[in-house]
C-alpha cells in the first residue's frame, strides 16, 4: 500500500494546488484582458511570476511521485519585468504551463473528492458492523445504501471496503502516475530551448577546450625553451669551443665534447618527459589500467584501487581520464593531509566513471587554484561531468563521467 500512499497524497494535496491554479488562471487572464486598456498591463509580470512558482510547485511534486528529476525550463532571475514579459511570451512552454494549470485546476478537485471518498468507505467498510451493534435496531444505518438488518451490516460494507481497496491498491497508483507523467510532458523543455540550452553548452565546452589546448601548447613551449631549447643552445657552444680548441688544446676539445654529450642524454630526458605531458607512454604499452596502477604506486597516501577491465578506448579518452587521475592525487599528496584514500575506475552505462576519495581536511573547491579548474575543463571538452563534494573536515570526493561507445 506505500504506492497507494504516495499516489494518495500526490493527488490529495493536487486538490490544494488544483484551487491555487484556478486562481491563479484566473488572475493571468483577467490581467491579460485589462491589458487592453493599459491598466492590467502593471498585474501581468506578478500574474507570470505565481503560474512560475505553480509550476515550479507541481514539477516538485511530480518529482517526488515519480522519484525521476524533471527538467525545468531555464530562467534568467536578473531580467526587468518587461523583458521577463517578452520572454514568457515568447517561450511555448509558457503556454503548455498555462494549459496544464487550467486541466489541473478543473481537474484536481475532483480528483482528491474521488480518492478522499474512497479511502472514507475503505475505512467505513471496517467500522459500519460495530457501529451497526451500538446502533438501536429501530434507527437504521445508511453507509452508501441503507443497512437494515445484520446480514447487510455484516455484507455490504465489506464488500464496498474490499472495491475501495482494491481501486486504492492498483487503480490510484496507476492514475496518479499517468497524471504526474502527463504534467511532466507539459513542464518538459522544448525542443528548440533543449537544442538551445545544448547550444550553449558546446559554445562553453569548445571555449574550455580552445583555453585548455591554449594552455597546454604554452606549457610545451614553455619547457622547450626554457630546458630543452637552452641546453642545445650551451651544447652548440661547446662543440663551437670544442672544435676551435681542437689543435690548440686536444684534452680541453675533449672534455668540452663530453660536457656535450652529457648535455644530449639530458636534453633527450627533457623531451622524452615533455612528450609524455602530451600523451604518457604508458598509456599506450599498458592501457588506462595499468596506467592507473602506476600513478596510485607512486602516490604517498595508501590508496586502495579497483580497476574493472576494460578494453581500449579512444586515445582522447583514454589521456583525459589518465590525467585526472593523476592531478586528483597530486591534489590529495599535497594539500589533502588525508592518510587514505580510494581510487575506483569502471566502464558503466557507456561511461568511464572516476571515484577518487580520500579522509583528508576536506574544503576542496574548484575556485581555489588551477587543478581542479583544469580537470573540469578537461572534461568538460569531452562532454563529461565532474561532481565534487569536499566538506570541511572531510572526506572529499571527486566523482568524473566521461561519455565513451565501448
């Protein structure tokens, strides 16, 4: 009987919101009339302002009916009342709201009568046999349909209970579902605002990806020219000294050509290092898994790792999720003052899921410094989602989906 219960009170409580819709309809549609002679045009931003909270209201108890989040219709709370006007006006799920609120508030009233009723003779059905005995015969008992001797008082009731129940059980679950399913249809964004609301989303993951790249380049550049870039530089000038003092001095040409040598296994260190920032070797000879492995070996914190097998995956996705594996723990050895942690990698649903967590301070936020920022980034450019939760005190936890087809 729980869905009973919750297809009861959803539907009960509609009454309440049935007779607020009504007024509010009424309200929106008496400003819209006075609109044309100027005076209702002042009463229709606060009119648009309850048939959103309505919404809002009924989406929320949809919501909890079919424990299923709703997507709502993007607003922008900073507009002046005219250009919240013009967009209300301008938005087709203002007028499917609008309809849904007057079905509802034709509707709703009735409804919670019809389920109120059938719970009374659910009920009633129970108790109508004793109050029948602590009736005098002489005075006859009406429960639906007059009662006048113990055979009805003992047969009737029951058997109108046991309907009630049973349209309590299975009928008003089910009614009360395709009722939250059909105010879900009508709350439901748009085509053209999910396409464009998908829009913006690609316009600020593309950004993140171009700032990402940007930076990304800058690095290398940065450490071409700063390491690699300086030692040829110093091995150009000792082979030019070298070759100068050949005659002159053939032991200093010698220790110069091998100050130069020296130099070239270093600067070949450099580069193998710089090209491994761009997509890590290991990658490639042991896959994400044994990549992962590697980083959680060479953490300080002790960590306890579960790698589901996985097979491999696209070469983008693949450096993503290395990457924010490997900034996550380089976050938790340096400011997390954590004594453990729990790193977990899996392929699910068609997609790569990240759960790193560790008992450290907690207070991690991605406005505090670059990690973080470029782990969102990161994903983002895949268009993945990264959740994190960092109370003070801990624990923190950083939780990444990245979309893949395998």
């Amino acid at each position: 009987m729980r869905r009973a219960w919750f297809a009861t009170t959803y539907l009960v409580t509609g009454g309440a919101t049935a007779v607020a819709s009504a007024v509010a309809i009424v309200a929106l549609a008496g400003a819209l009339a006075l609109s044309f002679v100027l005076v209702g045009v002042a009463l229709l931003a606060p009119a648009v302002r309850v048939l959103e909270a309505l919404v809002d209201l009924e989406r929320r108890r949809a919501e909890r009916l079919l424990v299923t989040p709703i997507t709502a219709e993007p607003r922008t709370s900073d507009m002046t009342p005219a250009a919240r006007l013009r967009a209300a006006a301008g938005d087709p799920a203002t007028y499917r709201s609008a309809a849904w609120l007057t079905v509802h508030a034709i509707a709703g009233v009735p409804l919670a009568a019809g389920v109120l009723l059938l719970w009374l003779i659910a009920l009633g059905g129970l108790i109508v046999p004793l109050m029948w005995w602590a009736v005098p015969v002489e005075a006859p008992l009406t429960f639906v349909v007059p009662i006048t001797s113990w055979v009805e008082a003992l047969l009737l009731p029951p058997l109108l209970a046991l309907a009630a129940l049973t349209l309590l059980r299975w009928a008003v679950p089910a009614f009360g579902v395709r009722y939250a399913l059909a105010a879900r249809a009508a709350f439901a964004p748009s085509s053209r605002s999910r396409l464009e609301r998908r829009v913006t989303e690609l316009t600020a993951t593309r950004a993140g990806a171009l700032d990402v790249h940007a930076a990304e380049l800058r690095r290398i550049e940065r450490d071409l020219h700063d390491g690699t870039q300086a030692r040829l530089v110093a091995i150009a000038i000792h082979l030019g000294v070298a070759q100068n003092q050949r005659a002159a001095d053939p032991a200093l040409a010698d220790q110069l050509i091998d100050r130069a040598r020296t130099s070239v296994e270093a600067a070949l260190t450099e580069l193998r290092a710089v090209v491994r920032g761009i997509y890590p070797p290991i990658l490639a000879d042991r896959g994400l898994p044994g990549a992962v492995h590697a980083l959680a070996a060479d953490c300080p914190v002790p960590l306890t790792v579960r790698v589901t097998p996985l097979q491999r995956l696209p070469a983008a996705l693949e450096s993503a999720a290395y990457f924010v594996v490997a900034e996550a723990l380089a976050n938790i050895a340096r400011h997390s003052g954590a004594t453990g942690g729990d790193l977990r990698v899996e392929h699910r649903a068609g997609q790569l899921v990240v759960n790193v967590t560790d008992d450290g301070v907690g207070g991690a936020q991605t406005s505090n410094g670059t990690g973080l920022t470029g782990i969102r980034r990161r994903v983002a450019a895949l268009d993945g989602r990264v959740e994190l939760s960092s109370p003070i005190g801990g624990p923190t936890v950083l939780r990444v989906e990245l979309p893949c087809a395998s």
